[in-house]
C-alpha cells in the first residue's frame, strides 16, 4: 500500500512540476507577443507619419520659407540690435549683488527712467536710449563644476564630504555662485560699452561689507607675510652659525681627545639639521609666494578681465541647448515644427470622430 501511495505522490509532483514549466513558456510567450505586437505597433506608426509628413510636405517647405523671408524683411525694416560682452571675475562672492544690479538696470530701462539709469551707469542721459536690455550668465564648464566640487569636498569635513554626491552639489549651486560672470549689453546703437561695463565693475568694488572683508583678509595675508619673513630671516642668521661651526678648522679647536671626539661627532648632527633648515625655508618661502598671489587676488573685489567688442556687434544670434544658431534660421524651423503638430491634433479629432458613434 505504501508503494502504491508513493507511485501517486510521484506522479503528481511530476504532473506539478510540468504545470509549473507549462505555465511559465506560456507568460514568456505572452511577454514575447506583447512586446512584438508594441514593436510593430510602433513601426506602423513611425510609417504613419512619414507618410503624413510626406502627404503635407509642400504645405511645410511653404511655411519655413515664406518664414525665412518674413524673419529676413522685418530685419531689414527694423533697427539692428548690437550686443557687447564683458566677463568679470568675482574674487569675493559678489554674485546676488551682481545680478541684483543687472535686474535693477533692466527694471530702470523697461520703466524709461533714463536720468536714474545714467546716474547709475555714469554715462550721459542720451546714451541710455539706445539700451535694450542686460543680461548676465555664468562662465562654466563641466570641468570647472568638477574643480569646484572637488575644492568644495576638501573645504569639508571627511564625515560630511561622504554625504555630498556631485549631483546633490550641482543641484544646490546657484548660477551667480561661479566667480566668472559674462554680462552682455544690448543696444539699438553702437557705442563704448567699456565704460559701462567698468561702471558695474566699481559698484561691486564699493560695497562696504565686502570692502570690510577685504580689509580683513589683507591685513591677515600681511600678517602671514610679515611671520614669515620673520622666519626666513632667523633661518639664515641660523644657517650662517651652522655653517661657521662646520667650516672652522679642528686644529683651532682645543686638542683635548674628548673635545676633538664630541666635535666630530656633531659634525654630522650639524649638516642634518643645516638640510632640515634648508628644507623648511623652501616650504616657507613656497607659502610666501602663495601669500603673495592671494594679495594680488584681494586687491580688486571684482575685476574686468575681458571685453568683448566694446562697440557691438549685430545680435542675430538663438542660443537652444547651449547652441547659437541664427535667429532666422530658427523661426524658420519652429514654424514648420508647429504647423505639423497642429496638422496632427486636427488628424486625431477627426479620427476621434470617426468613433464618436461607437463610444456612444
């Protein structure tokens, strides 16, 4: 009876079991068939629409050029727009004033208040006619966000730094964090810009909080300067006494066994302690050459280092995507983009009609 019973629990376990594979070819086979019938789906619909955009080809060509040409005529009807630029580098976090002044400029010339704006900007009342608008973007780079972060992560402690990833940091820096700002100016004129430019330049240099931490921070480098030079000093008045000593003669010394033993066995203490004294006035004299250059940075809060046409140029420029493309250019690419999308929604309603009556 006992064999007859384990015959029937072999049985079905093998009749389990070849349910269980059965069951699992038929939802790899379901998987396989949806994910080819979405495939195919796809294709006929990726066709569709070559087809649609075949059918109206000539209603887009149209509409790109006959933009083009309206873009090109109402370009030569209308006053040429110049821009000039000029990068300004930060060296003290001088960015939220820097774009406050930039939205205040842009405020004073949409309100038309030239005689504020010329006072701002030190320029005569008649210049500011011709301002259009200005604008301020960061000068950065992949490589310039990695540096930063890195010298961000070396700022920190070791605990925190494990909790900051690049993104996170990315996420939580402002644009007017970078210290390399490009501000453009456009015009509806040419005329020197440099002049506006350096104007920008001395209002963020006058600011007292940052003129306080200029202070600051000078007096504490020449401090540092001052230690240091200190140091060095003391280091050579030392190592001419070091050198005195190896350079005397041991026959001026007097002959006695015991000193003449205790002196050759300093001689080599000597020269070790001579190098040890050498080897840190190299390092304080590379940390004063450090000192130095942050001096030089300290001197300006904010600094022009470049600019770019003071005169301006024509701006018939786009940016899309970080790429400039030409304005005309552009317009004549979006407006076909868009009439086909407003082809394809009146499509979908008639097709939505189409099966108004068999939803209903």
């Amino acid at each position: 009876m006992s064999k007859k019973l384990h015959e029937t629990n072999s049985e079905s376990g093998e009749v389990d079991l070849g349910q269980l594979f059965k069951m699992i070819g038929s939802a790899f086979e379901r998987l396989f068939s949806l994910i080819g019938n979405l495939l195919y789906k796809l294709f006929l619909s990726f066709v569709w629409l070559v087809f649609f955009v075949r059918k109206h080809f000539i209603k887009l060509v149209i509409a790109a050029a006959l933009t083009f040409v309206l873009a090109m005529i109402k370009d030569s009807l209308s006053d040429p727009i110049y821009k000039s630029s000029a990068i300004i580098k930060q060296n003290y976090p001088t960015g939220e004033n820097l774009y406050d002044l930039v939205d205040y400029y842009n405020a004073l010339i949409s309100r038309k208040d030239s005689t504020s704006l010329a006072e701002a900007l030190g320029i005569p009342q008649s210049s500011t006619l011709n301002l259009v608008s200005f604008d301020v973007d960061p000068m950065v780079g992949e490589n310039v966000r990695i540096k930063n972060y890195d010298d961000y992560l070396k700022s920190l402690d070791s605990s925190l730094s494990m909790d900051i990833g690049y993104e996170k940091y990315i996420e939580n820096t402002q644009r007017q964090d970078y210290n390399l700002q490009k501000v453009s100016i456009r015009t509806i004129n040419t005329f020197e810009s440099r002049l506006v430019f350096q104007r920008i330049v001395k209002n963020l240099n006058s600011s007292d909080y940052f003129t306080r931490e200029q202070e600051k921070d000078i007096n504490e480098l020449e401090n540092e300067r001052s230690a240091i030079l200190r140091s060095l000093e003391e280091s050579d008045s030392l190592q001419e006494t070091y050198k005195k000593i190896l350079e005397q003669p041991l026959d001026e010394i007097n002959p006695g066994s015991q000193t003449s033993i205790t002196i050759q066995g300093q001689e080599n203490k000597l020269d070790t302690k001579e190098y040890e004294l050498y080897n840190n006035d190299l390092a304080l004299r590379r940390e004063l050459v450090k000192i130095e250059r942050k001096l030089e940075n300290k001197k300006q809060i904010a600094e022009l280092i470049s600019s770019e046409l003071s005169n301006g140029v024509i701006d018939d420029k786009i940016e899309i995507l970080n790429l400039e493309m030409n304005r005309n250019v552009f317009y004549a690419i979006l407006v076909p983009i868009l009439l086909l999308l407003i082809l394809l929604s009146a499509e979908f309603m008639r097709y939505l009609g189409r099966y108004k009556d068999k939803v209903q």
